[in-house]
C-alpha cells in the first residue's frame, strides 16, 4: 500500500476510540479503513467506554465485581450492541439507525472493522481500562496489537499528521 | 486504449466501500496496469479522484452516463 510513496514515510492517524456507541464507532470505522486504504499509517486506540465495542459478541458480561458487572451491563458489550449516543429510546434507536443503513448499503460497524483489520490498521486496546473495567484479553476480538498506555498512544499522537477523539 | 486490467463493480455500495474496493483492486496491478472503477454513490465522484491523488496514481479518465461514474486509473 505504501509502496507509492517514494522516499517518503507513510502518512499517520491515529484516532482515540473513546465512545462505545453506534454513531460514534461508525466515523471511527470509516476513517480508519478509508485511511488505511489511502496508504496511511493507521491506529485506533480503544479507551474507556470504547473498549465495550471489542468484547466478543458471545461474552454477555464483563468485570470482577458488581459494580463493573452493572457498567457492563448498561454498556453491553459487543460490537453488535452498540446503542445509539442520543434518541436510543430503549433500543429502538440502535436498531432503527442499523435499519437505514442496510437500506443505504452502509457497511455496519463490525464489518467495516474486520476490513480496517484486514488492511493492517492497528486496533489497540488501553491496558489500563482493561483492568479498570475487568475485561479480559480472551473476551475480546482476535486481531488486536497488545495492550498499550496512555504514553504509548499519545507517543504515536505525536508522530501523527492527523489525530482524532471520537 | 488497451482495455483494464480489472474492473471495480462498486455499483450500490456506499462510502467508504467504493475506495476500500479499489484499494483492494490496486494491490493486484502492476505498476502501468489500468483498472476500471464503476460506481454509483455520488461521494465517489469526488472520493476516487482523492483517493488517486493520495495514493500516487493516476486517473486517466472519467465519465459518467445514466447514475454510474467510471473511473479509469493506472496503478504508477
């Protein structure tokens, strides 16, 4: 992909994946496979409430104590569960927003994923809401880069010609 | 014109898919092999020419007749 750049460093992204809801992962989605294809250097940093989205759609709960069994259940985890970050009215939103694309031949959030993945966009989840929340390596999806920190992805922020918060 | 080496049936689909199927398509050129994109998502008429100009190619021609754009580009 990079190879049509001649004496030059690929460019870089990096987007900060801090929501966990429908309408947010999309953009995320978007970007960083069109980026990707566009011969960019790509990274997604999954934090906070955006790691929810890499948790495999079969694991109904995560975390180690009531408290982050309930923020994994009102966050439901998955991809697939995503819910809509406004007018959500008890999931009807989600459902009707998945509805429109489909009729529009918008690639959902999962797939457009699987393709950022398969062009080799970095998909890295934040180490330390990993064990703030309780989830798992084994209850996320394959194809993950190793849990990183804060100084790692704002290191790679830095060397960025573009950075994202979504 | 020598015909395109391959040809990007992007018709129906919706950003981002015409750009990441030719991405896809371009990975399988040589350099100088042409490659023929169709599409019908009318964010493709400016994507594809942004995304030839990002990645070094080059769009030889463009046209489009009856809702489909064609985009002829040749991998560098």
């Amino acid at each position: 992909m990079t190879d049509n750049h001649v004496n030059t460093e690929p460019e870089s992204m990096t987007i900060i994946a801090f929501s966990g809801d429908l309408d947010k992962l999309w953009p995320t989605m978007i970007l960083s496979s069109t980026a990707a294809a566009n011969g960019m250097d790509v990274t997604v940093f999954y934090t906070f409430w955006g790691l929810f989205p890499l948790v495999k759609d079969d694991v109904r709960i995560t975390g180690y104590d009531a408290m982050t069994k309930m923020l994994a259940g009102m966050n439901a985890p998955g991809m697939k569960k995503a819910k809509l970050s406004k007018m959500e009215m008890g999931g009807m939103g989600h459902w009707m927003m998945r509805k429109v694309a489909k009729k529009n031949n918008l690639m959902p959030p999962e797939d457009l994923f699987e393709m950022a993945k398969d062009m080799g966009v970095h998909m890295w989840p934040c180490q330390m809401t990993m064990d703030l929340l309780g989830i798992e390596p084994d209850q996320m999806v394959d194809g993950l880069g190793d849990p990183v920190g804060a100084a790692t992805a704002l290191k790679k922020m830095a060397n960025s010609n573009i950075s994202l918060f979504i | 014109m020598s015909d395109p080496k391959t040809t990007v049936d992007a018709k129906g689909q919706s950003c981002p898919m015409p750009v990441l199927m030719t991405a896809k398509a371009a990975k399988e050129l040589a350099p100088g092999e042409t490659m023929l994109i169709e599409a019908t998502d009318n964010g493709a008429r400016s994507d594809i020419p942004a995304w030839v100009e990002q990645t070094g190619n080059e769009l030889i021609e463009s046209s489009e007749d009856a809702g489909v754009m064609r985009f002829l580009v040749r991998k560098k």
